[in-house]
C-alpha cells in the first residue's frame, strides 16, 4: 500500500488487501460566485489556487486553511496514479463523508453524486480511468445557515454559540481507493448473532456480471486465532443466507459472549468463489452479545445492565468534527473507560468507523444518534430518513452499538407536542429503525416528548442532590417530572413501563484551561467539582428506578467548559476519582 498518510484501513469492518489511502495535500477551491460549473472546472483541466488537507474540513486548522467564513460551494482536485497492482481489477473510490452534497469526476466523466452529510458512498471508477496519471475532482455543496438540513451540532451563524459549534463543509472522512475483482466481488455481509441459539447469521450480497457463474462463499471462523467454524455455501441470484452454529460457544468457555468487560470477537474471512476459482477475500470480526428488555429491565446478554454513559459530542479543537488520528480516537476511548463509563452517546453525529472499531475492540457500549436537522420540513423528511436509513446500514454489523437514536430533543419536530405530522415523523422513524434492525432498542426522541419507544430516556440538568433523589424515588415521579419544562410523553403515548434512564443531566462547568464557557451549573475548584460530581451522580447510581444514565459531557468543546475533560482531553480532576465515583465509592 503506497502513498499512504495512515496505514489503517477506514472501514475495518470489511477489510481488502488491496486498497490506497488518498487523504492528504489536494488542490481547493471556493467557489462563491458560483462559476466553476460554467467554466467547467470538473474537466480537471483548470489547478486550483489553493491546496487543502483531506480528509480536514477547510474551516479546521488542521486543514491548513481554517476559515471559518461562509463557503457553500467547494471544489477539490488531484491527480491520481493507479497501482500496478491494481490492474485487471475494478476500481472501487470511497468516500466517507462529504458535507452535504457531492459530486464526483474521473478525467471528465461523472462518476458519483450523494446526498448526506454523514454517510459513506463509493463508486466504480473502472471505465472512466486512463493510462497513466488520472484527474479526480470532486464538487460540495452546503447549505450552511438551512435549518431543516440535517447538521447535528453545526451552527448556521458565523461563531459558535449556545449549544452549536463551528461548520464543517466538503470532505471530512477519508477518501480511498479499493481493487475488487472484475469477474464478481463481496458488495456487503450482513452479520447478526443469536447468543440463545448459539449461532451467528449471515446474509451476503455480491456483484456480478456473469450471472451464469456458480457463485460460493467460504466462511472461516476463528477466536483466538482457533478456528471454530468453516463451511462453503451456494449463492443464487446475487444473494444468499446462512446461519453458522459456534460450538466452542458458552458463557463461560473459549468463547463467551461481547461486553464491555470481555469485548470477546471472532475473526471471519470471507472468500467468494466463482466456478470453483477464488476471486474476493475480505476479513472482518463480528461478537456475540444480545441487548433485550425483560420485564421492564434492560439487559445485556440476558442479565440486567447498567447503563453508565458519557455524552460525546466527537468534535476536537484542530479537526472540529474530524479527529487528528487514529490513536486520538483510540485515546477518547481509553479515556471513556478510565473514568468508570461503560459507554458513550455519540451526540448529533454519525461516528468515524474506527470509533466504533475501537470500541469493539476496547469494550464500550454505543448509542448511535443521527445528526438532527433543527426545524421540520417535507424536505427534511425525505433528506433525513434517507441519510438514516443508510446509517443504520452502515453501523448495523458493530457489537457496541447497542441502542439507535434517530431523534434527540425535539430537534426537527419543535412542534411534535401538537403537531401530528411531527408525531407521524418521529413514529415512523421509529418504526423504519426497527424494521431496519429488530435486534436493538430504539429511542423515538430522546430527552422529551417521547412517542412510541423501547427506553424511556430522559434529559434533567438539576443539580441539587435532594431534588434528583426524590425525582428518582418512584417511576410515578420520574416520568410525570418536567425538568426542562417540558412533557416526558407526547399525549396519547404514556409511560408502558419502558426501562428509564437518564440520558443527560450533569454538564457541570469548571475552567481548567484558557478556554472560556459555560455549563449547565458551575464549580469553583476540585474539590467544588468532585462533590458536585457525586451531587449528581449519587441518586442516579441509589435511585433503584433509573436504570441508566448518560453524563454530560466527555470534554469542553469551543464555548461550553462542561467536560470532564478539558478539550485537549486533559482530565479536570484524576481519572481515578471519577471513576470511584461512577463506582459507588
């Protein structure tokens, strides 16, 4: 693999050996007047003016522009030799995320166009490449200050504010090249476990253009480098089923069941054969783990668990939405884990795939939220369920996520406490999520004004201990509580005895660096900060009614100073105290 800035692979999911990382100096350009279509800039004949560091956003530093104006179109170009290797193979070009619209070509042609701030696409580049040196330029468009986009925490004013951060426009996850075999290649492997029935199942999906071709797929199974499971299986019409039983697998053996105390995976290769004769081979890792709710408890491989979560907002002082490197987020992880968490809300953003890798890996549990739009619209509607839809496709086969958020606070539906078509909005989200995966509980809107859900999860920012621990004595109190001022249910959807949780509160401001900001209650030194800490964290850990709880929030970021982190991710107070914390100690 050459030319290469970071050697891991962006979606370590579904691992080829043959692929080429393209991050790094492009050539950029603003496009204000708008003009680069009349001119034709997508012939790639004409180099840009200035050059910019993919996969950074340009308003983040670490792009080496870091403007934070308004530029809604962007254009992108660079040159780009294919790999001896890569020859007699088609040519896979991914995308991770470009914010919002793209367009991509390859020496003139149109290759790709997407719509979605946070979600991968890819496109066959074979036919439109040349011998020798190739033009890849690609289009964005934003709608900066659109505030029925879906932006998560992206503010459509100039500086950062209130709760919203700086924008972010263009490419911000990685671009890279993958060589599929030309005959037929894996396009996707569906992967879900059954710890009941001790097995796993897997669904393939293949592109082929010899439909005659007898099509199979070796799967190989190992743990610890043990092989475990091996069979061969038939494929017809471009698709196929099976379930692989795993006989090393109990509770307590070789095997055992994924959580974040013992983030057990198993290897699989897959190998898909066509006529007899190998022609693709992926790697990837699945675990075996169940998220259920049993009467009214929320369990994790069939035994109540205990939610202790930390809010995180994922942006970082130089990359904004983007992280440095990998080991950043591999660090955020170890962090999460070090103060006595056991997972992590990802807030108002679809996570980088090596997040959730890391998380696999590590052992921390994810509730994966979309980024929200902040007014509703029929365009909203259809940009935001498609860009769902394609979220929970992406993330569906990773073994911490064990909870999807598609709506959080009423963002998108202000009006869902009367507005039926709200209402209508927020069900169906509901309802596509689980037709999508029926195997994790889903949360309608988080916070308030819940619809139909699986959790009742419930925002509160009080700070005095007696009130959250008479708030929590009884589920009669917590669900008819109001701590926001506004209604936990949306009338006709009252509390059915869903697991409560308390998926926000805290969010205690301390200044420990030259950041300046705010916070939802204040402390004055450590030892303010630690007894605060305990202030909230006690009667959720006493109450014998929440179930889970979700802190706000892992570090500063820009304005708001109400991490437990600063936003360097240096800790406020020891790692340890908050931990002993979260431990009852």
């Amino acid at each position: 693999m050459t030319n290469q800035p970071r050697a891991e692979h962006p979606r370590p999911q579904f691992v080829r050996d043959s692929w080429m990382n393209l991050n790094g100096e492009w050539e950029f350009e603003f496009d204000d007047e708008r003009i680069g279509g009349r001119e034709k800039w997508h012939l790639g004949t004409r180099k840009l003016s200035k050059t910019i560091q993919v996969p950074f956003a340009f308003q983040s530093k670490l792009s080496g522009i870091g403007d934070n104006t308004f530029h809604d179109v962007v254009w992108y170009r660079r040159e780009l030799a294919i790999p001896d290797a890569f020859k007699n193979k088609r040519i896979l070009l991914h995308f991770g995320a470009v914010d919002y619209d793209a367009s991509v070509w390859v020496n003139g042609s149109l290759v790709a166009t997407h719509e979605g701030g946070h979600t991968p696409f890819h496109a066959d580049i074979t036919d439109a490449l040349q011998d020798g040196m190739n033009t890849l330029v690609v289009k964005a468009v934003d709608y900066s200050q659109e505030v029925t986009l879906p932006r998560g925490k992206q503010y459509w004013l100039k500086d950062s504010a209130s709760i919203f951060y700086t924008r972010t426009t263009g490419i911000w996850q990685t671009v890279w090249l993958e060589a599929v075999a030309s005959e037929a290649y894996l396009d996707k492997v569906r992967i879900t476990p059954d710890i009941d029935e001790k097995q796993v199942e897997f669904q393939f999906f293949i592109e082929s253009d010899n439909k005659q071709a007898k099509q199979q797929v070796k799967v190989e199974i190992a743990f610890k480098g043990e092989l475990v499971a091996e069979d061969t299986y038939l494929l017809k019409g471009g698709s196929g089923a099976r379930k692989v039983r795993l006989n090393d697998f109990n509770d307590h053996g070789l095997g055992g069941w994924w959580s974040p105390n013992k983030p057990n995976l198993y290897d699989v290769k897959f190998t898909l054969l066509t006529d007899g004769q190998a022609v693709d081979e992926v790697t990837s890792y699945f675990g075996m783990r169940k998220v259920s709710i049993e009467n009214g408890k929320l369990c994790l491989n069939n035994r109540p668990f205990f939610l202790k979560m930390v809010l995180d907002q994922g942006y970082f002082p130089d990359g904004n939405l983007t992280p440095p490197s990998d080991e950043a987020i591999k660090r955020d992880v170890e962090l999460t884990k070090a103060m006595g968490f056991n997972g992590a809300r990802k807030h108002q953003k679809l996570e980088d795939p090596r997040y959730l890798y890391w998380c696999d890996v590590l052992g921390l549990v994810v509730w994966s939220e979309a980024a929200n739009a902040y007014e509703y619209s029929e365009k909203y509607v259809g940009r935001f369920t498609k860009e769902w839809q394609a979220s929970v496709e992406r993330d569906y086969n990773h073994p911490s996520i064990i909870a999807w958020v598609p709506l959080n606070e009423s963002w998108g539906v202000p009006n869902i406490q009367i507005d039926k078509r709200q209402q209508q909005h927020a069900l169906t989200m509901y309802h596509l999520t689980k037709s999508l995966d029926p195997m994790r509980p889903v949360i309608s809107n988080d916070g308030w004004e819940m619809v139909q859900t699986d959790l009742f999860a419930i925002h509160d920012y009080e700070w005095r201990e007696e009130v959250l621990q008479d708030r929590y004595s009884t589920a009669e109190k917590a669900v008819h509580a109001m701590p926001a001022n506004r209604r936990l249910s949306v009338e006709g959807f009252p509390y059915a005895g869903q697991p409560i949780l308390v998926t926000e509160f805290g969010g205690i401001a301390y200044k420990k660096s030259d950041w300046e900001g705010w916070g939802y209650s204040g402390a004055d030194n450590d030892e303010d900060y630690e007894k605060r800490l305990r202030a909230v964290i006690r009667p959720l850990l006493n109450s014998g009614v929440v179930q889970g709880y979700c802190y706000t929030q892992l570090t500063d970021v820009e304005q708001e100073i109400n991490g437990l982190l600063t936003y360097d991710r240096e800790p406020k107070i020891p790692l340890d105290v908050i931990k002993a914390i979260n431990d009852r100690k």
